[in-house]
C-alpha cells in the first residue's frame, strides 16, 4: 500500500498545500493571508514554507508594495500534481474502509 507523502502529511504543511491548492494556478497568496489561514507563527509558517519549497511544492516571491516588504507564496505545477498524488492515496487508503462499510448489514432497529 502507497504512504502519504510525509512532506504534505504534517498538519501545518497539509493546510498550506490545501490552501493554496483552491487559488487558480499561478496565483500568488500573501503571507500574512496564508498566515491566519493556518493560524501559526511567522517563524513556524517560515519554517514549513522553507521544507515545501525545498521540495519544490511552491515557489516564494520576495518584493516591496510602495516601502513595505512583501511576501508571497504559490503553489508549483509540481506542488499541485504532488499534492493530487496525496489526496488519491488518501482516498484509496480509505477506500477498502469504505468499502467494508457498505458490506456490513444494517442493524436492526
């Protein structure tokens, strides 16, 4: 049986994926958006970023609105077929689960 990818499958890493997965490709999401999204710390959410660009899962665009530092983050092609991969083997885990639940008899009432 498949295993989740272990990149995506930490909690924090997971919401990020999840959230910039909704944007339309090349979409670009701003940090302290992302941020209250997940509802972590700048040092954690800095952290995990740093592991998913690593992998390549997202790509991050330093620059300035106006004198203000600006950060922005996207998901990759690779960071979306990567996290395609992890919801289908998500679902075939459960799929015999599921499977098994619809073969057991009603109980009676």
């Amino acid at each position: 049986m498949q295993t989740p990818d272990e990149t995506i499958h930490q909690p924090i890493r997971l919401k990020i994926m999840a959230a910039l997965n909704t944007l339309p490709s090349g979409q670009w999401l701003e940090f302290v958006a992302l941020k209250r999204i997940v509802d972590t710390t700048d040092g954690n959410l800095g952290a995990h970023l740093g592991t998913l660009e690593s992998k390549a899962y997202i790509r991050i665009k330093k620059d300035f609105l106006g004198k203000r530092p600006r950060t922005r983050v996207t998901l990759s092609s690779r960071g979306r077929e990567a996290f395609a991969v992890y919801v289908a083997t998500l679902h075939a885990i459960l799929s015999p689960a599921v499977a098994e639940d619809d073969e057991q008899p009603e109980a009676p009432d």
